[in-house]
C-alpha cells in the first residue's frame, strides 16, 4: 500500500507540451489509493482537455474562478480547494507558472490557489533547456524552496524544440516516487518496528466448543494501520476475528490460542522498538481438551481451568529498549485496577476503557480511553472512533519516545 493512499492530493497542471502526461499522473496517483482533484490553467486546455481529467480523476476539473455562462452567482472557491488538500503538486511548472508563483502573481485559478496553500506544495519543472538553465528560472525554484515548496528536478532528455537537454519534466513514475519517497522520510515512526496483538484467544474444551470472549478485534486493526501510515514496520499477531488487512509494512501473524499468541509475541518482540498488547486474551484455559464432542448427559458439567501464560508480564520482565503498552478493560475501580496493572507488569504506559462507558469495549465502532503513563499522569479522551483512538494512542507514545 502506497503513503499516498487516503491522501487528497490537488494536481495543478500549467500550459506546456508535457501537460499531456498530467494524465499518466492522475491514473498513477488514483491507483495509489488518493483522492484527486485538478486545476488547470487556460494555456493547458491546449494540451489536455477537462473532460480527459474529470473522467480519470472522477472528480470535477476546475480552471477558471467562475464557469462559463454561469448566471447563477457560484464561483470555484480557491481557498476551499487549497484547505482540502492534503499536498499539491504542480506538474509540468512552466517557466511562466514558476516565476508567478515565486513572485506571488496571481492571474489564473492555479496561482490562487497555490498562494491559499497550506499543505506542503511540489513542483515538477518542464521547459527548453535554455530556459531551465536561464538565472531567473534559477532565481524562481531558489525562492520556491526558500518558501518551503518541493522541487522535483527536471531530467535530461530529447525536447519539444528537437534539443537534447535538461528541462524535460521527470516521468510520471518518478514523480510518483519522488513524492512517496519524501513522504515515508517525514514519517515519525519510519524504520521502527511495531508489535501489536489483536483479537480474542479460542481455547478448546472439545473439537467443537471452545472459551472465548467478544473481542472481534477491530482496535488493534486500527492501532496497526496507524502504525503503518506513521512509517513503521508492523507485525500484527492476531486471534480468530472476521478482520482482514492488507498493508506492504503489515505482516499479520494468525493464531488462535494464548499459548499459540505467547510464543508469537515472544518470537518478534526482540527486534520490537514499541509494542501495543490490544489482544483480548483468555485468562484461562481448560486443563484437559476432549478429543471428541462432549455429549449432553447430565444436568451438570465441570470443566476445571488453569491459567493461560500472562504475555504482558511475560514481555515486560524482559523487555530492554522496547516501550510496552498494555490494555486495561475494566467494569469496576477502572482507574486503581490500571495504575496497579501498569506497575505490576512493568509497562510504560496502559490504555484503559470501561465497560461502564456506552460505545466503549467489544463489537463498537467507537471507543472511551484513558491513557496513563509510568509516572501515573492520566489523560482521558472523549468518545471517539476507534481510528481517532488509535491516532490518540500513538500520539501520546511519540510524545514520550521523543
């Protein structure tokens, strides 16, 4: 899964030969998972069309602040499509584009919304080679970078004029990368490995009937895709659960058992620089399996159960450099029964919530937290998503591990 995926990315496209590959660019970039949106200048309706962009982009394309034969008063707002964006990218930059946007011009639909930007801005450069080594175009991408914009160079290579030269707009793949290579730089948690179990643990009475708990697994799915959207290399040990996930640094390890999730979490925790414990793991397990289905014979049935292996503590009496997070689900004296679960096994931090809380807990699209660190400063949050809970939760963990 690409960095771009989720991202709203606004396209600008600016009136040279290479705004016909702005076409590649968007089809690259919706293949990537983005949402895309187009701007484009007069001059570029020469070498593109609209409707090409709207259909690839399925998005409206917008090039003038008003709609021809618009009676009706509505205007494309600019400071509107600049907010929605997540990052711009202005591919091809002419040299005409570059020197308005560096010296603050502002006569078309592009240059306004550029100026109202406040997502990080790339530029991807295409002209002669004349012009592209010319010292004012030189003194323009000076200026953009010193501005904060992203300059993605032009390459060498054959030329609208017949020239061989610098000045050719990098290809379409390669802005692409360029983008998503500067992206997965800034990511906070980027070449740090992230362990996080998900889910219930099944222990077996008989081959049929088994211990189990309501956990489908749902937090720790979102916990390991933030990881993944932060940078990090995540490992996903999860118990039986409906979920599916597909990430390039989520590797997901099935098992059913606590004995089966012990092993799995002391098998990557190593190599682990955080670890998140969201699993619902059975505390106990029938010390003996029947081998075939217990039939119904009396009134009455004993099953005597033993404890399941304590993974957290397990995790935390070894632990070196890893910062261990636990998970506290707690119906009574919530807040002492999570300081005391903190300190007894050895955490640096836990996430409580309570069953207590309406939309808190298994099955529930939502969840209620309180975080508490080693040194017991409590920090709850309001109801929110469990996607917005994951957030929260790495948020706090940056903020102590940096």
């Amino acid at each position: 899964m690409s960095v771009l995926q989720g991202k709203k990315i606004l396209l600008g496209v600016s009136g040279g030969i290479a705004a016909y590959k702005s076409a590649l660019i968007v089809r690259l970039l919706v293949k990537s998972g983005a949402e895309v949106k187009v701007v484009l200048t007069a001059a570029a309706k020469e070498f593109v069309t609209p409707l090409t962009l709207a259909t690839l982009s399925k998005n409206p394309v917008y090039s003038t602040f008003t709609e021809e034969d618009n009676d009706s008063g509505v205007w494309n707002n600019h400071v509107e499509l600049a907010l929605w964006a997540d990052l711009m990218l202005i591919a091809p930059a002419t040299a005409n584009t570059l020197s308005k946007a560096s010296e603050g011009a502002c006569d078309n639909l592009l240059l306004a919304v550029y100026l109202s930007a406040k997502c990080l801005v790339y530029f991807a450069p295409a002209m002669d080679l004349d012009m592209y080594k010319h010292p004012s175009t030189k003194n323009s991408l000076d200026k953009l970078e010193s501005f904060g914009n992203l300059i993605i160079p032009a390459t060498h290579g054959e030329l609208a004029s017949g020239l061989t030269g610098q000045g050719r707009m990098a290809e379409p793949e390669d802005i692409i990368k360029f983008i998503e290579n500067h992206l997965e730089s800034t990511l906070p948690l980027r070449n740090k490995k992230v362990l996080i179990t998900a889910g219930p643990t099944y222990e077996a009475i008989d081959p049929v009937r088994f211990i189990g708990n309501h956990s489908t697994g749902k937090m720790g799915f979102e916990i390991a895709k933030k990881a993944a959207e932060l940078g990090a290399e995540v490992f996903l040990i999860t118990g039986p659960t409906q979920l599916s996930i597909s990430h390039s640094k989520i590797k997901v390890i099935p098992v059913v058992t606590a004995d089966q999730m012990y092993a799995a979490a002391h098998q990557y925790f190593p190599d682990a620089d955080i670890a998140i414990l969201s699993a619902a793991v059975s505390d106990y397990k029938p010390q003996t399996i029947a081998c075939q289905k217990i039939k119904k014979k009396s009134d009455h049935i004993t099953i005597e159960l033993i404890p399941t292996p304590d993974i957290l503590a397990s995790l935390g009496k070894i632990k070196t450099k890893q910062f261990l997070v636990g998970f506290a689900l707690e119906t009574c004296d919530e807040l002492e029964n999570a300081k005391g679960k903190l300190q007894r096994k050895n955490l640096d931090m836990i996430v409580l919530n309570s069953l207590n809380d309406k939309g808190a807990g298994f099955g529930t699209p939502t969840n209620k937290i309180t975080l508490i660190d080693k040194a017991l400063n409590v920090l709850p949050f309001e109801l929110k998503s469990k996607a917005e809970v994951a957030h929260d939760i790495f948020q706090f963990i940056l903020q102590k591990t940096n």
